[in-house]
C-alpha cells in the first residue's frame, strides 16, 4: 500500500501541474474514502483528474484542441476502487479506448492516453502491450505514455504517432514499510534512478516533434540530461524492434526470471510468514481475479487489432 502526505499537494501546485491522471493499480489501496479525498483535494487547488469513473479531459490550449484520458491495466494487480453503483478505475480495454479516441477525433480533439500496464524492472513492454499501442496508431495520430515499469521502455514512432511505453521514475524513493524501518523494503537500483520527460510538440493537432529528455535521481538531486541516461535509452529503444517473435518473448522472459530470481535471494520463508496479513491475502486473492480478467478484458479484445499487425 502507498500514500503521501495530503501537503504534498502544494508541490504539484508549485511545479505547474494542471492535469493528472489517477489510473494507477495502488489508487484504491485506502479504501473509497481515501479515494473520494484525493480527488477533493485535486478539486481544491484545481488540479484536473482523469483515468477513473469513465472520466476524460476535453481541454484547449493555445489553439490546441486535447483529449486526456487514462487506463489501468488488470496486469498490474490493481486495488479494486468503486462498487456496481459507484465507477471506479478506468480498466484497460482496446475497444473502450479505441471508443473513445474515435469520439474524440470526431470533435477535432487530438488524443493523448496515459496507460499504467507491464511488469515492474523489466526493460522490454509486452508483446500485447506493443500490438496494442501499435494498433492504435493503426486508426490515426496519437500519444501513448506509459508508466508502472519504473523503469525506462522504449519510444519508437509509428506512422505519426508518438509512443513511450515507459517513461521510468520521475520523482522516486526506496520503499520503506513498518517493518522495514532500518532498511528498506526495495531499494532504487540504478535502473530505478533512470527516468525520462518526454518532450512533444504539436500544431493544428499534428505531432511537429518529440524526444526525450533523460534524468538521473541522485541523492539529493535530480540531474537533467545525463549522457549515460541517453546511452541507456539509446539501447532501450532498440530492444522493441524485434516485438511479437519467439526471441523477443525468450529474451523478456528471461529478464522477468533474472529479477524474480534476485528478489528471492533477499526473502525467505519466514520473511514472507511475518508479513502475512489479511491485506496480503486479499492481494493474493484479487491477483487471481485481475489475472482472469486481463486475459477476458484485454487479451482476447486485443484480436480486433491483431489481424493488422
């Protein structure tokens, strides 16, 4: 479960944030009433949300006509927000999204879609996730960004669209609990410490640019533009050409079976016996259920782009 100080939102209102998305797998871990909270606190400095109860952001600047809106994936395990009266998070679903970006273009919007998909630590996205973002580009210009990964996946351009399956860690911390006072429960790698900005520019809803703008967490401070960043997403980038084939699976699946295999050297039977609560049942319970309803929700509605690809 994660949760930041309620003051915190004065630090959004100081570095210019205007918009937000909430489609992420921890935005229901409090409950609905810390849910009903964070939207009332984003509603009091102005702050426009998006990504849950069906909501997208229709919004113009200078001239630019932009539609926002956000989706989680059931592969990242989220906590359950909302109930069959009350709308929760924005589940991710390829004929919703592709829904709504038709709708959108139909009012001269320009779609931006934020996506929280993918495994944690792992460099390579999905093949799904590539056949989806690639799909989409399919049926007109668009931007997808995603985040989960905490760490940086690749940007690549798909007819004239724009795609950074993972962007990485912005502002992050290694991840302390109550039981983990003395040392932290996961610790930034340097992978973690990596991230990027991306930069676009737009005119009469046409994509003129885009790059990316590599930064590095230190200690006490975030540098802009380190070389070795821009090495690594040099590298990065490359690694989704070969998306959809037998040795790109191979590859991911190794990399997935390297960090799982590192994690455990740090945990043991009684590490995992101490921390067993029933939140960590009810964890292990909705996995099964988000499990099932990837593979009904997303994988097998995934086929209306497939034939293309």
């Amino acid at each position: 479960m994660i949760k930041a100080d309620s003051l915190n939102i004065d630090l959004l209102t100081w570095l210019g944030i205007t918009h937000v998305t909430l489609a992420n797998n921890h935005m229901g871990d409090f409950g609905k009433s810390a849910y009903h909270f964070t939207t009332h606190l984003l509603d009091e400095v102005g702050i426009g949300w998006f990504g849950v109860e069906d909501k997208q952001l229709r919004i113009e600047i200078k001239g630019e006509k932009l539609a926002l809106h956000g989706y989680c994936s059931h592969n990242t395990n989220p906590s359950p927000i909302g109930s069959r009266k009350e709308k929760g998070l924005n589940y991710l679903d390829p004929e919703a999204v592709l829904q709504n970006i038709e709708e959108n273009r139909r009012y001269g919007y320009f779609n931006i879609v934020a996506v929280h998909s993918g495994l944690e630590h792992v460099h390579m996205p999905s093949s799904d996730d590539v056949f989806f973002a690639r799909g989409l580009a399919k049926n007109g210009s668009y931007i997808y960004y995603g985040h989960h990964p905490h760490v940086i996946q690749a940007h690549e351009r798909v007819g004239n669209s724009e795609i950074f399956y993972s962007l990485g860690n912005c502002l992050f911390d290694d991840v302390y609990t109550p039981k983990d006072r003395e040392a932290p429960l996961i610790k930034l790698s340097e992978a973690n410490k990596t991230g990027a900005i991306a930069t676009l520019e737009l005119q009469l809803g046409e994509i003129m640019s885009a790059g990316l703008t590599p930064i590095y967490l230190g200690d006490d401070n975030v540098l802009v533009g380190e070389q070795v960043v821009n090495d690594n997403i040099t590298f990065i980038n490359s690694l989704v050409d070969t998306a959809g084939t037998e040795k790109y699976n191979s590859e991911r699946a190794a990399a997935i079976g390297a960090y799982i295999d590192n994690r455990k050297k740090l945990r043991n039977l009684r590490w995992y016996i101490s921390r067993l609560t029933w939140s960590s049942v009810l964890m292990i319970f909705n996995a099964r259920r988000n499990a099932k309803r990837y593979s009904s929700e997303f994988l097998e509605k995934l086929k209306i782009f497939r034939s293309d690809l």
